[in-house]
C-alpha cells in the first residue's frame, strides 16, 4: 500500500480506522493511490467517520462538483463508514484539542473520534501526521515516509503542540488529552 504508520505514545489502536476528509476528498479526485488504500481497508472493515469530517467531504465536492455529484459522494460514503455523531464529551475534547494543537476543527473531531474508538487515524493532512502526536495515524500520501518537500505550515512551525498562551493564568495547569478524558467521564449534560 505503500502507507507509513506513525506509531505515537499515549494510544494503542484495536486494530479500527477513523477516516479522515482527506483521503476520501482525494478518492473523489481520483487519486488512484488513496482509492487503492481505501478497497483495500473496505475489504477488512467498515472504517469510522466523524460527522464534522463527513460534512468537510460534502462541502468539498459541492464547492467544486455541485449539488449533483456531493449528493452521490455523501450517500455513497453514508453507506461505506460508520457515521459518528459527536456526543457533548468528544465535541468538548475537540474544543480542547483546539486549544493545544495547530488543528482545523474537523481535524480535532477526526482525533477526538479516533481517541474515543482506539483507533488509527487514516489522513494525508500534515496537521495530523507531525511527530510526538498522542493519536496513531497512517500517512495515505503517495511517497509517504520517503523525503519529501517541507510544507508551508511546517515552515511556520505551524504544525504540533501550540505553546501555553500569554494570556492564560501562570499557575494553571496544563491538561493532558488523559486527564481530559477522565474529566469528561465524569462530567455528563442532563
């Protein structure tokens, strides 16, 4: 396949794989390589998506293919994944998420997801491939773990953990993905 698994520290994976919007934007492209990748994994198991990310694959084909062709690619891939609705937990892990890393919203609901189901995150987006991140992630991009060319956003150093806000309270403690996690299981909406 050609994809490169990052392992990070902080997860183990139950074998089960959170699609990102990535590869399923690219398969729509035609991306032969991301399309291979993805019948290979529809041949092993019905992989999860978040919701949010669905809906970053609707608006992406809308935009460029119309009502038409985004209408068939979300109920297609409606019928291909499990859809994951964020409960009050996972979106406010995603929010947290947010605050710590250089990551679009739907990317944190892509990790929040993967974290909640054990999961490897299956993406080409470099905002979820950097090094030291607390999720597994597969690398889908043709060439992935060869040298490649250094991004934009990782020339700005706009990739991994943000620095602790300035404006933040000095003795506030930093809160770790972990210590999020039992804080919300013990924090319920009623």
């Amino acid at each position: 396949m050609g994809a490169r698994a990052h392992a990070s520290h902080g997860m183990t994976s139950t074998g089960k794989v959170v699609l990102d919007s990535w590869p399923v934007i690219e398969a729509a492209r035609g991306s032969r390589h991301v399309i291979s990748a993805i019948g290979s994994l529809l041949t092993e198991q019905t992989p999860v998506m978040s919701a949010v990310n669905y809906a970053e694959v609707y608006n992406a084909v809308l935009v460029v293919e119309g009502i038409i062709e985004a209408r068939d690619t979300a109920g297609l891939l409606k019928q291909t994944v499990e859809l994951d609705l964020p409960d009050y937990e996972r979106i406010m892990q995603a929010a947290h998420l947010k605050s710590l890393y250089y990551l679009a919203l739907g990317d944190c609901f892509a990790v929040a997801t993967a974290l909640h189901h054990e999961a490897e995150i299956w993406t080409g987006d470099a905002e979820l491939l950097f090094d030291g991140s607390p999720w597994q992630v597969r690398d889908l991009r043709p060439g992935a773990g060869q040298n490649r060319p250094i991004t934009r956003k990782e020339r700005a150093r706009k990739i991994g953990r943000r620095p602790r806000s300035t404006k933040r309270p000095a003795n506030e403690p930093e809160i770790e993905i972990d210590d999020l996690m039992r804080f919300l299981d013990g924090f319920h909406v009623n």
